[in-house]
C-alpha cells in the first residue's frame, strides 16, 4: 500500500491510491514490493459493474479449498460482520450494494454489486444518494432480492442486540452517533428508519442531513447485505446467514468448521467480482498459527489446497524465506494497517515533547524487533500508502534509526517523565521494550505500566486514562482519508469513553478542515486529505507514526487464485480456486 502515478481505467473517475503489490514471491527473496505506481477508481461506466467477472488463468471447476485460523469467525450475521476473518468470509455468501474489484496487484475499482452503479448523487451535494438494483439478483431459495430486503437488512442494523458491525450508515441516517435512540428498529419492525426509502422494488434511496459524500465506499460494507424478514432470526443469524452470494452454509460447527457449499441460484452475470470455482470452501478453526502453518508447509492431502489464514509466524519466517521450493507458495504484500505510538494530547501539551518523540525512533530496529520486513514496513505519515491520494513525506526526517540530537534539541535539556501503557501481549511487550529504549536515549524517562490485553482497548478509549503514551492500530473501512483522519483526529467527537480519538487530539482549525474536505465529491477528496495529513503531524505532532503490517501467507501447492485484499490486507477468496 505506496506513492505511485495514476494509471488512466476506461469509464471511471480515477482516484490515485498507492497500494503495497499483492504478489505471489517468485523467487527474488522476500522483499516486499513498494515500488509500483497503483490506482483507484469510481466506476461510472455500467459496464464495469455487470457480470461476469473475468476469467482467472488457469482456474478450473471443482474441489475443496480450506482455510485454516485459530479462533472462529465473531460474527457470520452481515450486520454484525467487522473483523478482519468476517470480511474476507462474507462476500463468499454475501452480496453489498457496491463492491470493490480488486485486481490483487493494486488496481481497484468501486463497482455496482446488486446495484448497477456505484450510486447517483442526486443533487449533487451529497446528501441525496440513489440506487438502481440490479435484476436477476436471488437469495439462495430462488426468491429475488429487491430494495426492500436491502433496505430491510440496513433498518435492522440499527437494533442494539444485534450490535458488532460497522455505524456509518446508522450515524448517518439517524445524524447522531446515538443512532439507537433516534430510531428503535424493535418498535418500528417493518418500517425504515429516517432518510432510507425504497420508491419502487428496484430503487433504494438515501437522504441525509449532512453531505456523505464517502457513501458508494460506506454501503460496500456487509451493513448492506440483504436479508428477507421472514429469514431473520436475530442474534441467531450468526449461525447461519440467509445467502445472497455464490455460496451458501451448508454447515456450521461452531468454533470447529464452517462449509460453504455453492449456491445455484447466484447468477454470474449479475456479479462483476465473485467466482464459483471450488464445490465446497471449508474454514477450519483450532489450529495455532504455527501448527496451521507447519501443516501448509508439509503440503499433505488436503491441505495442498489450504491456505493459513493468519501470516507466518516469527518462529517460521526464516524456515519459510529460505526454502526456494516455498517461493512460488507464499504471498507477501503490506497492509493497510497502520500503527503509531499515540500520544494523549492532554497530557502531553507541549509541541516540542511531542516533535522530539518523533525524533527519537528508531524505525528500522523497531521493524528488526517484530521480526524483520515480513512483518512490518516503517511509516512515517499517518495516512498508510494504501491510502487513496496518499503522498509520502516525513515531518521529522530522522532517517531509518532516529535522530537523537535532534530529539534532545527540542526536549532543550528537559528530561520528561512519561507513562508507556502497552498490552500484556509478546506483540506490544517486544515494541515496548524497544520504545522505552529509543525513549532513554534521547533524553525521556520511561515508565511502562502493563494493562490487561483484552481491557486495553477499552481502557485507553476512555477520556481520563493515566497514560501519557501508548500504541495504537488503525486500519480503514475504505481507503480514503476520511475513513482515516476525521476518525481519529476530530476533536468534536471525544467523549467520557469510547473514543476513536484516542490521541485525544482537538483542533478547531483541523476540525473545520475535516468539514471542508469532507464536502468534496470523492474524486477531490484525496489530494486534499494528503495536504491535510501533512498539516496535522507539522502543526501538531499528535502521535508518532511507527510502521504498517505486512501479510506474508503461505498455501498449498493445489491453492490458486489468492491474493492480498487491496483494501482490507488479508487473503480475499473472490478467485480462489483448486488446481488439477
């Protein structure tokens, strides 16, 4: 996910992205590719959003493909679907009102999904959105998928016990994050909540109070799955979501395995993205990352068309790095997820403090520390490269260790005492560790005070927290800066807790920034969310970029088709496949 020049696409407003190559290593090391120019677009030519989609090379009907991961899936239920393993498992029985072609080497395309376009703008300020849905579109009994089902499945998004998913549609709607009080689906079952109309069978319309000018990006989200009302079973959906997708559940053993058997009332024609390739897709769930690793490795029966859904582990990097006959297996590409060390602006007040911890890090042994280039690449901006309009710079060139005098410069022989909160996982502990000593040397007093693993999170969302610094992970819904910045850097949105602004970061000149930028038709929007990148860490400094996750998957030898999701940085299974 880099910096790159814009590619003309046919029939499309042309957006630049930079995005890190999703390729399969050939053989020249392990070396992640970042040197590509990549691109993104907003389809405005219909054509770009029927069916079918292109053929794979080399792909072929039939067999089983496994995917293996530790922990089950948290949710199935498309409303309720936002980790990372639900978003790469739903669009396999799941259809959205846009969907993003993703060419698996940085080139993608918004497209119409069950709508024929990516949305009309209707007025032209964002705050009017039509959807024409396409025909032919079925749920896998046969039944036809209309606005209403698609509707329907937004309306009960808005039902507190059906909570997990993304909110943007909600907030929107509602204009207000307490969306569930403005409009309680239980006692409006069979109505729609404010601004979600459907005219007609074929057309879904949204109205809003402010322009939402990232909509076709926010409904390529599961929150726009369809579902019919009759099939809705609430919080027991999870268990088996009513299909709309070219595969439907055949089975579910909870925590054990999930099977996907095809669906054949998907129509490929009305589908511009997903395959039907594989009879079954079956997800197996227990194994560690290492032991689903080792068994991907040693290539044995079924597992020659598995995949491990989680990276290599440290433990194998090197095993599998070395092993020329694993080059042609493995897949390694950056994410778009980004890491910083936060800073709580409330605490630490001063600018200077802030500069010179950006001066002090030392990058590339903070890369060394988590396990080398496999694993993680230096970033320097707040926005990752996958970012639409992204353009590198560094407000503080410390150059690849840091920049000691510089940071002991800015601090003018202060000596601050600052509290380091870090997860009680090896992850944040090793990063901890490695921080504190950048920290020392540049003249900080670091204290490092654990915080329970699976409270962290929580607990640094609160407004009061006790800690000066802490590390922090972002990666977007979509990627445009206003699923990045306004997020995390709008002082309008802090409250007692809950935060997403956790470098509790509040600037009313930025704030009116994010209004402005806003505004813009998404194909404006991404020069200017660079600009205003480059603005907040000159002005303000609020956290310190540290470095982007890097996915480094390994898959049997009868395992084709897979590639790093553009958008989301984990395997997509839209062309997967079973070779002969």
């Amino acid at each position: 996910m880099r910096p790159r020049a814009a590619a003309g696409v046919g029939g499309a407003i042309a957006l630049v992205v930079a995005l890190g190559a999703c390729s399969e290593n050939t053989g020249e090391g392990t070396t992640v590719d970042t040197g590509r120019q990549q691109t993104g677009v907003i389809a405005t030519d219909p054509k770009d959003s029927q069916g079918p989609a292109a053929e794979v090379s080399g792909a072929r009907k039939g067999g089983t493909f496994t995917i293996i991961r530790e922990t089950p899936i948290s949710h199935l239920d498309p409303q309720r679907t936002y980790s990372f393993a639900g978003l790469m498992a739903n669009p396999l029985f799941a259809r959205y009102l846009t969907t993003w072609k993703d060419d698996g080497k940085g080139g993608l395309v918004l497209v119409g999904d069950l709508a024929e376009t990516p949305g009309t703008n209707v007025n032209n300020d964002c705050k009017v959105w039509q959807f024409t849905i396409k025909q032919g579109v079925k749920f896998e009994d046969g039944s036809p998928i209309t606005s209403k089902e698609i509707a329907y499945g937004i309306a009960r998004s808005f039902d507190p016990d059906l909570a997990g998913g993304p909110t943007y549609l909600q907030e929107w709607l509602a204009d207000t994050p307490q969306f569930d009080t403005k409009w309680d689906f239980k006692k409006n079952k069979g109505a729609l909540p404010p601004g979600l109309t459907t005219p007609d069978e074929r057309t879904l319309r949204f109205e809003f109070a402010k322009p939402r000018c990232d909509l076709p990006f926010a409904v390529s989200l599961p929150t726009t799955a369809p579902l019919r009302p009759d099939k809705d079973t609430g919080v027991n959906l999870d268990q088996r979501p009513f299909s709309s997708g070219p595969y439907k559940i055949a089975n579910n053993q909870v925590g054990v395995q999930l099977t996907l058997d095809r669906n054949p009332n998907w129509d490929p024609a009305t589908d511009p993205v997903r395959h039907q390739y594989p009879d079954q897709f079956v997800w197996s769930f227990g194994p560690t990352a290492d032991a689903a690793n080792n068994r991907v490795i040693a290539d044995n029966g079924p597992d020659q068309s598995a995949l491990a859904f989680n990276s290599v582990p440290p433990s194998l990097v090197a095993r599998v790095a070395q092993d020329a006959a694993l080059k042609s297996r493995t897949i390694l590409s950056p994410t778009p997820s980004a890491n910083q060390l936060v800073i709580n602006n409330q605490r630490v007040t001063d600018l200077k403090v802030r500069q010179a911890l950006n001066y002090a890090i030392d990058r590339e042994g903070l890369v060394k520390a988590l396990g080398g280039q496999t694993i993680a690449q230096p970033l320097t901006t707040l926005m990752p490269p996958a970012t639409i309009g992204f353009e590198a710079y560094e407000a503080y060139p410390a150059g690849a260790n840091g920049d000691v005098d510089k940071a002991k410069e800015l601090l003018g022989g202060q000596t601050p005492e600052l509290v380091l909160g870090v997860a009680d996982n090896t992850n944040e502990q090793v990063q901890a560790t490695q921080l504190k000593g950048n920290l020392e040397r540049a003249g900080f007093k670091i204290t490092v005070r654990n915080i329970p693993d699976d409270a962290k999170l929580d607990e640094v969302k609160k407004k009061n927290n006790p800690w000066d610094l802490y590390i922090g992970n972002w990666a977007a819904d979509w990627p445009s800066g206003a699923s990045i910045l306004p997020v995390l850097y709008d002082g309008r949105t802090i409250k007692a807790e809950g935060n997403s602004n956790q470098s509790y970061f509040n600037d009313p000149a930025i704030n009116a920034e994010f209004d402005r930028i806003l505004a813009l038709e998404p194909a404006k929007q991404g020069p200017e969310w660079a600009k205003l990148d480059q603005r907040i860490m000159k002005e303000h400094a609020p956290v310190v970029p540290l470095y982007v996750d890097v996915a480094y998957n390994v898959h049997g030898s009868k395992a084709g088709g897979v590639f790093i999701s553009s958008v989301f940085g984990y395997p997509s299974f839209v062309n997967a496949y079973v070779k002969g």
